[in-house]
C-alpha cells in the first residue's frame, strides 16, 4: 500500500500549522475529476451476498472496475491537494453523499479478510499460481482507509458520514487495538520472499505487513474525528470515551510506540510504507504518527464537550498521569501547546476519582458490523468456496486482461508528466514540501524555517486567514 504523504501530521494544535504536500495523480489539475461512485449500498467490496447470485464474468467486470474507480479517486485526491486548487473528489464525496457508503465498504472488506480470507488460505487443494484477484480484494481496504484519511483532514466529511462515524470509530478502535496488541514485536519485518513459501503464503504475508499500514491510517483518521469533538453527538462522545475509553488506549499507544523498534543500537521507524533507520540527530525528533496520537489525546482531555463526558476512575487517572514522563522540554518545543496538557496533568493529581458511571441512557449504536455479521453467519464456509471456484481461480487471459487495466491505472510517466513545479521555501528558498495552512500562502521547507519566517509573515497571515473567513 503506498504511503499517503497527505496526512499533515505536522499540523499544530492552533496557530499556523504546517501541511503536507502530497504525491501525485493520474490527472493535472485542470483535467475533469472522476466520476462520483454509484448510488449503490454494496459497491466496492466483495460482498457475499451479491456473489452469490451474479455470473462470474459480470461480477469479475463490475469488482474490478469498481476498484479501479477507486483507486483513481484516491490518486485524483491526493493530486488535488497537492496542487492547492480546491479538492473536487472530497467535494463530490460530501456532495453525492458517499461517505457513508466507503465507511460501509470498508467493514464489509475487512469482515471479509477476518471471515473468508482465513478459510481461503486453509483450503488445501487450493493452490493458485497467481493471488493477484485476492490481493486486490486484501488491497481494497487501504485504498479505501487512504482515501479517507486524505478527506477526514475536513470537517465537513466527518459531519457528512452522519451515523456510520459510530462505526468508523468502532473500526479506528478495532485498528489501534491491533497495534497495542504488537507491543514487543515492532511491526510486521519486510522480508524477502522464500522459495520455499507456497503463492498464498507469500499473500499471507503482504496481507500482514499491510493490516499494520492500515492500523497505522486508521489512527490517523481517528485523530481528524477527535478535530471535530465540539461538534460530535454525545453517542459518538460516549462511544469514544465510555464504551472504548480511547485516551487510555492512546496512551498504551504512546508507551509502546509499535511504529518503532530497535535493531541492535540503530533506532527504525516505520515512515513512508517502509522501516527507515533513524539519525542519531534526528532520535528526539517527534515522529508524525506519535504527533498525531498527542493530537487525539489533546482534543479528548482539553475540549470541554469531552471534558464533561469522560469519567476519571482511577484506572484512567493512573493511565493518563503515565503522560507526564513523556511531556519533557523537547517535546514542548516540538508541539508547544501541549503546555496545556501539562498543566491540565498537574491539575489531574489532586482531582478525587469517579467511580463507573451507571446512568440509562438511550444511545446510537454502531450496525453495520452487526449487521453483516447477522446476514452471512453460518455461512462463511460456503462463500469462500463460492468464491473460490468463481471469482478466485480466473483464466490466463482474464489475468492478462487485468494487469493491462492495472498498468493504464498506474502510469508513472503520466503522473510526472503533470507534475507541476515545486515550490520554494518562504525562508530558505530550498525545495518546499509543506505549506502554512492558517493562510495557504507561504511555503516552507521544514518547521524552523516557517518559526523563523514569522516575524515577516506572521502579520500577513493572520490578515489572510480573517480575509478567508469573512469571504
């Protein structure tokens, strides 16, 4: 799964914030934007139930074009706001409400990776030279987590997913909790293929690598949901703080950082898709995916919607006053409002505990996991060998017919061809990546150029930003 360097993880908590500038697409800029996807419920994934009751050849056209559809939405996404022209595929996304429909593909495909993938790599005479078709179906669900990690950066997609952010949270909870569980292990290891290992081995151990990279965008996406707490319903609040108590799990997070590991005295991290080596001067550096978790700890314990709804027990005060060994001075300088935090952990040791709340309170619940779950139990078994016979064991042609559609969908050359020029930093005039997002106007290089330009651009940017606001 290619890493989204979308996510601007660099954002601070207020004041200007820097932004990530992100890959590039299929398109230019001023090339139309694909399709909105379809109006139906079950697109995308490989839903059971339609399987079962559609021909092979029709059924394989109508997933594998779907998929490409995707796939350019998200590659048109990125390239969107890469170029700073208006972002039409979350306008249309929010527009056609389909929101709600992606939240929903995302936990049929991952119901299936837990209920179907395992029968497939169990079944013994199934031994398929090529997994390519269900690759793509594994695949679907980090394009899908990608695309709405890309999109979630605005709060109004998170208003727009109405009832299924219930379920999203439910899924990112599912995702971070898979994370905790890696403690000790640092993340799947990028090994190089075995000849001894079996085609569906091999699957088994992309399809691990890429769960992680997927935990990984699922935190993400949580934390652009925490952005939004002021305006969140108090069963989204209560699911979040109550039902999954997410402060503690991200402070369980924190402790064990499995997006890091040792190998001997180096110091890797897991960036980009891939473990990279750490410079011994870059050791104290905050990583994206730590700032990200600080972020959601942050919006959870210091907004006053969240603030009245979480109850301190005394677990919870224990886990969250684990915080302060962390808060040291180079964090401060690195994410200085968690000042804040701070103080608000200094206030916590004199605060008398809670115990449980037991109020009867009438809430949404998340569905459509149950929902799935209730339609297609007991028949797990009989779909992966449905599918087996009819979608998993394609042809020499369909297989080469595919891969032609899958190189037209990844062309590189097109995507440098409409690689518009880079910027250059405000500051140092270096090759800038990211970009004030208060104003949208300067460009930067790295933080210390965009503080240091402040002085000369501070004035400028808070005019623009009032500018931007009154229009």
């Amino acid at each position: 799964m290619a890493a989204n360097p979308r996510a601007p993880t660099d954002r601070q908590l207020s004041g200007p914030r820097l932004q990530s500038r992100r890959s590039l697409s299929f398109q230019s800029a001023s090339s139309p934007p694909p399709q909105p996807l379809p109006e139906v419920s079950q697109i995308l994934a490989p839903t059971w139930a339609t399987w079962s009751c559609c021909c092979r050849e029709r059924l394989t056209y109508w997933w594998n074009q779907q998929h490409e559809n995707l796939e350019k939405l998200n590659m048109q996404a990125i390239l969107d706001a890469t170029v700073s022209q208006g972002e039409p595929i979350q306008e249309l996304l929010v527009t056609h409400g389909k929101i709600p429909t992606l939240v929903e593909e995302l936990i049929a495909v991952e119901m299936w990776k837990q209920k179907v993938f395992p029968v497939l790599c169990k079944v013994e005479d199934f031994k398929p030279q090529n997994t390519f078709p269900i690759y793509m179906v594994v695949h679907h669900e980090a394009s899908i987590i990608n695309l709405l990690e890309t999109v979630f950066f605005h709060k109004e997609v998170c208003e727009s997913a109405e009832d299924t952010i219930l379920d999203l949270v439910d899924y990112c909870h599912r995702k971070l909790t898979l994370l905790v569980a890696r403690t000790g292990r640092g993340g799947p290891h990028e090994e190089e293929g075995c000849q001894d290992n079996t085609p569906m081995q091999e699957l088994q151990k992309q399809a691990e690598l890429m769960e992680f990279e997927i935990s990984l965008k699922a935190l993400s996406v949580l934390r652009y949901i925490t952005d939004c707490v002021d305006s969140l319903s108090l069963s989204i609040l209560s699911r979040m703080l109550s039902t999954h108590n997410l402060p503690c799990l991200l402070v369980e997070l924190l402790e064990h950082s499995p997006w890091s590991r040792r190998e001997g005295s180096k110091l890797q991290r897991f960036e980009g898709g891939h473990w990279q080596t750490v410079a011994p001067s870059e050791q104290q550096k905050l990583s994206k995916l730590d700032g990200q978790v600080w972020i959601a700890l942050y919006n959870l314990l210091l907004s006053p919607e969240a603030r009245a709804r979480y109850c301190l027990t005394s677990f919870a005060k224990g886990q969250l006053l684990k915080l302060r060994a962390f808060l040291t001075d180079t964090l401060l300088d690195q994410l200085p409002n968690l000042a804040d935090l701070q103080s608000f952990l200094a206030h916590l040791t004199l605060v008398e505990t809670q115990p449980p709340k037991k109020d009867l309170v009438l809430e949404q619940i998340p569905e459509i996991w149950e929902r799935l779950e209730q339609e297609n139990r007991g028949k797990w078994q009989a779909i992966a060998k449905h599918q087996l016979r009819h979608v998993f064991s394609p042809s020499e042609q369909d297989l080469r017919l595919q891969a032609r559609r899958w190189a037209e969908t990844y062309r590189l050359d097109v995507l440098e061809a409409v690689a518009p020029e880079r910027p250059h930093c405000a500051y140092c005039n270096a090759e800038a990546s990211k970009r004030c997002s208060r104003c949208q106007n300067e460009w930067y290089c790295c933080r210390e150029c965009q503080v240091k330009h402040w002085e000369k651009h501070g004035k400028a940017c808070v005019l623009a930003a009032q500018g931007g606001k009154a229009k």
